[in-house]
C-alpha cells in the first residue's frame, strides 16, 4: 500500500506515501483528515514520502472539492521528500493558492518540518 495513516500526538495528522501514489489511496487518506477534522475541529498535515515515484495515472486528480469544503480547519501541511518533487508537489498542493500554510521540507530535515508544524 503506497499512503498509510497515523494518528500523531494532538492535533497532528501523519501520512506516509511511497511508491505511485493512487487517486483511490489520496481519497481514502482525506476521508479520514475528514473524521479527525469532525472530531478535533482543527487539524496540521504532515506527509513522509519515501521512494516516491509519483502519481498514477487516472481521472479526478482535478478534483479540489476536499479542499474548498475543509481548508479552513487546516491550519498547516508539511510535505517531506526527495528534493526533485519539490515543485511538483507544490503545483500539486496548489501551494499560495490555498489559504492553509504549505512547506516542503527535504528528507533529511524531518525534525523541521515536526518543528515548523509544531510553531504557532
């Protein structure tokens, strides 16, 4: 399975991606963003990615409905990774599109990204 789900300490949702990621896989990880949200009110993304390759091909990636109804109990998203995906996962993100805090973060600086998410 590419995306697997850990519930993290407070409010700290943690997902983590490897291989191509499926739009079948995207949709079950923001169902469940969408119980946390209902739960806790508000929620901080983080993503770890390790041997990303990419995403499948499929229809529906356009699909920004997710967003649109849950970006305002989003408070922030870090995104972990190889540093090659950096401006695809930007684009992807719709990053400075959104109004909920996007930063990627390079595979070695894990303990930024916890930090960056951790800062008020």
């Amino acid at each position: 399975m590419p995306m697997e789900f850990e519930k993290a300490e407070g409010d700290v949702v943690v997902f983590r991606v490897s291989g191509k990621l499926a739009k079948t896989e995207l949709d079950k990880a923001q169902s469940k963003c969408e119980e946390l949200i209902k739960s806790l009110g508000q929620i901080k993304i983080l993503v770890l990615t390790d041997n990303f390759t990419g995403w499948e091909r499929s229809k529906g990636w356009e699909d920004t409905s997710f967003s649109d109804r849950n970006d305002p109990y989003i408070k922030k998203i870090a995104i972990v990774g190889d540093a090659k995906w950096r401006d695809l996962v930007d684009a992807f993100t719709l990053k400075g599109l959104r109004p909920v805090g996007i930063e990627y973060f390079e595979s070695h600086q894990q303990a930024a990204a916890r930090q960056w998410l951790a800062a008020p």
